[in-house]
C-alpha cells in the first residue's frame, strides 16, 4: 500500500486494486502536487463542502467513475448522476476495498444543518484514519480500540486544529503512525511540521512522517 501526499488535506492512497483520493483539492491549489486530470482514483472521499475539500471531486470522478463518499448533506453539493454513496457519523459502509466509518469533526461543512467528517478507511487489512478538517475532540479517545495505522491529522491551525492539540489528538488516538496536513497551504496555515514530529515523537514514541507534496510512504 502506498500513500501519497498530493497537498493540503488530499492524499492518494493505493494498492493494488484500489486507488483512493481524500479531499481533491488540487487545480485551485496553490502547492498542488498534481493536477486533477492527472489523478486517478476509484473512490473519492469528501469530508466536507468547502472548496479547499470538495476540490475536483466531481471531475475526478466523471472521468474515472469513481464512486464519491460523503455525508447525506454534503452529497447535495454533487449534481444529479454522480456515483454516491453516502452515509452519516458512526456508519460503517462495507465496500469492495474493505469499508468505511464516518468519524466526527468539529468543523463547518457550507451546507445549512450539515456536518463535516472524518473517515476511518480499511483497505488491505490496514485502518487508515484522516481526520478532515476538525478540532480536539474527546471523541478521538474512541480510535484507540481501532488500532490505526496511520493517522492524517491538521496542524494547520486557526480552522482546525494546531500542532499541540494534533500532538494531544495523537495521544488520544494512539495510532502506529501519523502524517500531518492541512499546513502551509497559505501563510495563514504556516507551521513547523520538523517541529511537530520532534515534539509528537518526543512525547508519545508515535513515529510521524513528514511528506513533502508529492512524496509517499509505502505500508
């Protein structure tokens, strides 16, 4: 299994059947690792409706028929004909890859009475949590007993959370590994993600992975 950080929150995640994309945001993306026609994926992932999120979501997945999951009222923000499957916090959808459960998030979602998310993926045997856009929560206690793998947690701070409430998230979740994001998209989400690793590792013994945009780590 491969991951592969293509910026901000959108992360191509990979075996060899499956190719799955978070968060797309990649045209309108200034430090993009990739632009979206050269991306392929067979299911997409959205955690919320803002455009940083949604990105290139429907593109995607018109060109490649790709199967979109998102929330009830983030799957409206889709036209009409587009591949959904949609379901709510603490589903679990079974899928041909493995599955999916929707994980809270504390964020906005540019839909009226709607919720952004996270999702917990399986695929190949490995649980592979990105957390979305979100704030510290104590819901994050309740991963622990899913023995992540892999945590993709925000340090970008001001929308979600920063670098001390990501160290704590960790110590909540207790994954195997972590691999920041959402930063240094633009100057308002600047952080020291070598910074981030030492403390997280320094504190908690997680190993964490700082992927440059574009690089992968392999599973």
């Amino acid at each position: 299994m491969n991951i592969k950080y293509l910026g901000h929150s959108c992360f191509l995640i990979t075996s060899k059947e499956y190719a799955l994309l978070f968060d797309p945001f990649l045209n309108g993306n200034p430090s993009s690792g990739a632009k979206a026609d050269d991306v392929n994926a067979t299911h997409i992932f959205v955690t919320h409706g803002h455009d940083d999120h949604i990105g290139d979501a429907v593109s995607i997945a018109t060109r490649c028929g790709a199967t979109i999951y998102a929330t009830v009222e983030t799957a409206g923000l889709f036209p009409k004909g587009a591949a959904l499957d949609v379901g709510q916090m603490g589903g679990f959808i079974p899928a041909d890859f493995g599955g999916v459960k929707f994980t809270s998030a504390i964020h906005g979602s540019n839909v009226s009475g709607g919720l952004s998310c996270g999702f917990l993926v399986t695929l190949d045997g490995k649980k592979i949590y990105h957390a979305g856009d979100t704030g510290l929560s104590m819901d994050m206690a309740l991963l622990e007993d899913d023995n992540v793998d892999v945590a993709l947690l925000p340090i970008g701070d001001r929308f979600t959370m920063g670098p001390k409430d990501a160290l704590r998230a960790t110590k909540l979740i207790k994954p195997k590994q972590v691999i920041p994001m959402h930063y240094n998209t633009w100057p308002v989400l600047n952080q020291d993600a070598s910074r981030f690793k030492k403390d997280v590792e320094a504190a908690t013994g997680v190993k964490v992975t700082v992927l440059a945009i574009g690089d992968s780590v392999s599973l």
